[in-house]
C-alpha cells in the first residue's frame, strides 16, 4: 500500500493501469451504491464495466478520443484513484471517480478533478450523475464547482449512458443530475 504522504501523481490512464482500476471500482462502487440501487444491480455494472477487457476498451477509446479523459491518481507508483470522463452521449458526462477506500479523505479525489477540469477547453461543461441519498458525493462535487441540474431516476440513466444490460429492470432510486460549467464559458 501506498504512504498517504507520497507524492501525489495525476495522469492519463494506460492499459497498464485497467486491472488496479478494476480491484478499486469492484471494491468502491458497491460499498457506495449496494445500499442505493440494489446490490444486484450495482453487480451488473461491476460486472460490465469493471472487468479488465472493458477498462481496457474505455482507457483505449477515451486515449483515441479529443474530448474524453480517462484519469489515475498513483502514489509511489501505485494506481488509488481514477476518473472516466467522455462527450459520448447527448453532452459531456463525468461517468466515475473513485478513489481507494483506504485513501479516501486525501485530497485524490480533488486532485483528479483539478486536473479534469484544467484539460477542459475554457468552455468546458459536463454533467454527472450522484445518487440523491449520496451527501457526501454531492458536497464534494459542490466544492468543485457543479450545481444541481435537476433530478432523474439514476438506474436508469446510468443504463442510457454507460450501456448497462440488464434481464429485470432496476429498481428506481433518485438522482441528482448536476452539471460543471468552466468559468471561461
């Protein structure tokens, strides 16, 4: 494990990098959204969206892509945190950012955004998606500068923008959908 007093390092993703993605993602995602959206669900999406092969293909296509980032924050050489973010869908959308849960607290979830945020052109804008009973996510992408857009049925968005199948509908759980507008725009 990484020392918390390492120099902190945000870069761009390598392939290199899907299988410590995928340890903290099939970790964090459902310690945060079990309780939300269901375990099975939260399943689902760990199961098509963290395995090796498909980090591999988003760290690929966001690589090839103008206006897409995929992000890692390391210590000591050592991947503990990341942020997917792509213009794929009807506008710009930050998908995820977690960070090791060991680390969490440190300022890597800030530093990630940073970074984001200073790749963006000066009109840069994005959406992203926070689970309405999720306090904690949404005050931090509140310190980062997002407002509350509106509100939507978040299984059902994340289904529309990351591809997510399923065999039984998820069951409903609130949304909040906020959005980021750089301050040159």
């Amino acid at each position: 494990m990484s020392e918390p007093g390492a120099p902190l390092v945000v870069r761009t993703a390598l392939v290199s990098d899907a299988p410590s993605i995928a340890a903290i993602g099939r970790v964090a995602f459902p310690a945060v959204h079990n309780a939300i959206i269901g375990a099975e669900f939260a399943a689902a999406v760990v199961e098509q969206t963290y395995s090796v092969v498909a980090l591999t293909d988003c760290i690929t296509h966001c690589a090839n892509a103008d206006d897409a980032e995929f992000l890692v924050a390391e210590r000591d050489g050592e991947v503990i945190g990341y942020l997917h973010y792509d213009s794929e869908g009807v506008e710009p959308e930050l998908h995820r950012i977690y960070v090791d849960p060991g680390q969490k607290r440190g300022g890597v979830g800030s530093a990630l955004m940073r970074e984001l945020h200073a790749r963006l052109p000066p009109s840069g804008q994005y959406v992203l998606l926070v689970a309405e009973l999720n306090k904690d996510a949404q005050a931090f992408y509140e310190r980062h500068g997002l407002v509350v857009e509106g509100r939507v049925d978040g299984p059902s968005h994340y289904i529309n923008t990351m591809a997510i199948e399923t065999d039984e509908p998820p069951p409903q759980a609130a949304a909040i959908l906020m959005r980021y507008t750089a301050s040159g725009s």
